[in-house]
C-alpha cells in the first residue's frame, strides 16, 4: 500500500480565503472594545479598574481571537 497522497489544486488566482473565522473577528472586535473602554475609565480617573479591564482585554481577549 502506498501512502501518498494526490497533490493538493493550487488556489485560484480570484479566490480569497479569511484567515480568521467570523467567531475569532467577534472576539477580536469585543477585544477592541475592552481596550477602549479601559482606556476611558483610565482617563476617568479609576487606575485599578482600569488596569484590570486592560489586562482583560490584552491578556485574555486578544490571545483567544487569534487562538480559536
């Protein structure tokens, strides 16, 4: 038996395929949006909320929307 496979077609020159699923576009929009909302409450003038809604949104956020 032999183990190899058909080559795989090459791409069509008009097709575009995303690198990201919409579900990844979702989290790295609510990502953005976490880093704005940190930003505001940082220039409002609460520090250590704002520090952790930052750390969520960088740490947590960010990495996931790329990973899944």
């Amino acid at each position: 038996m032999s183990s190899a496979r058909p080559p795989a077609p090459a791409p069509v020159a008009g097709s575009r395929r995303f690198l990201l699923a919409r579900r990844n576009l979702l989290i790295l929009a609510a990502a953005v949006l976490v880093l704005v909302a940190g930003y505001l409450t940082l220039v409002a003038g609460y520090p250590s909320a704002a520090a952790v809604i930052l750390v969520l949104g960088y740490c947590v956020l960010f990495p996931l929307g790329i990973a899944l």
